[in-house]
C-alpha cells in the first residue's frame, strides 16, 4: 500500500458508452481500480437515489467490476453518477448521460406528384383528304412519382430509406441525409407508390406509404 496516496480511483464504463435507447432497462457495466483498495462505488442518478454497488466482503481489493440496471421512464433524460471511493477517502466521480427515446419517428408526407412524360407520333392524313398535314399526337406515359416531405424526431432522425417494388424485386434506396431532429427530404422513384421509412436514433422506425 502506498504511504503517500495522491490519485483517486479510477472508472471506466465499458457498457454502454452513453447514448439514445429504445429500451426502458439499460445494463451499465464498468470498472473502478485504485492501488490501495477501493472502499465503495455508488450510483446515483436524477430518478434514482444513491445506491452502493461495493459488496463489503470486497472492500480493500484493488479491482472491481460493476453491474447493474437502470429502469429508466418513458421517455426523457437520466443522468447516472457513479462514485469510486479508496480506503484513504480520496474519491472519483463520473457522470454517464442517458436518453430513452420510447416514441417512433414521424414522416410528414408534403407533396407526392406523378412523374409524367409525353411519347410524341406524326400521323399522315389519310389519302385523298383535303387537309395533307399531317397529324401530331401527344401520350402521357408515368414514369413515376416525385415525394416531397420531412422526418421528424424528438432526438434525431438517423436514417429515411424509400422502400419499393420493381421487376418482382424489393428495392432499398437511403438517401443521402443529414441527421437532426427535422429533416426534410425529396426523392423520385421510377413506380407509381413506395415506401418511406424514418429510423431514430434509438432504432425505433415509421413506414408511411406514399402514391
């Protein structure tokens, strides 16, 4: 044991590294290490109140790892304090931010327009007709449909995927989107209706259809 102890413990969280969850009970795994023993490790937190992890029979070893779970709410903010102590009182604190985002994304549709084009045909006048010029013919053809519209999310928007069907196969086309709490969005899709499908943070997902 040191005669001289200058360092608190030290803590490292390994499980998980902070972050947007979809689930209300979140594993925290970590270590606190101190050189002289380790006296206690707490956590804490905003709904929580202070609960001691250090089992007694492990007081004084130099190394423990923690487990636990933490029941977070609905939806919202907890922000977890975890606390090592050594044998001489000297004390590490660490704050671990957590956000549960329970509630899908939303995809607000603006505009979903056909895409249409027009196949041109010269028609001769029949024979003998007085009127020799000749007759020209315009057809809408749809080529598709123009979507318009935002995804929205109360952390952030991850990802928007169009999703669709051509040629008996399932096409998957993300696009190419910055992340943020709106995020507006514009696609062209060579078939008459699609997918839009919004993914949070969290993992949780939204697919609205659109034609």
């Amino acid at each position: 044991m040191r005669s001289n102890d200058t360092l608190a413990p030290l803590l490292s969280v390994v499980q998980p590294q902070g972050g947007v969850f979809k689930d209300r009970r979140v594993r925290v795994v970590g270590y606190a290490m101190d050189d002289t023993g380790l006296s206690s490790v707490r956590v804490r937190s905003n709904i929580q109140k202070e609960t001691e992890l250090l089992p007694q029979k492990e007081v004084g070893d130099r190394l423990y790892q923690f487990s636990f779970i933490v029941n977070t709410p609905q939806s919202g903010q907890v922000e977890l304090i975890i606390t090592a102590t050594d044998v001489n009182g000297r004390s590490r604190e660490m704050k671990l931010p957590l956000v549960l985002d329970a509630r899908q994304p939303q995809v607000r549709l603006e505009r979903v327009e056909p895409i249409v084009e027009y196949v041109t045909r010269t028609i001769a006048p029949p024979e003998g007709s007085e009127n020799q010029e000749p007759t020209v013919e315009r057809t809408p053809v749809n080529k598709g449909i123009r979507i318009t519209g935002r995804a929205l999310d109360d952390t952030s928007v991850d990802k928007v995927v169009v999703q669709y069907q051509q040629g008996g196969k399932t096409l998957y086309n993300a696009l190419s989107l910055p992340k943020g709490k709106e995020v507006p969005f514009y696609v062209e899709v060579p078939v008459r209706s699609a997918t839009i499908i919004a993914v949070d943070a969290a993992g949780n997902r939204i697919s609205v259809q659109a034609r």
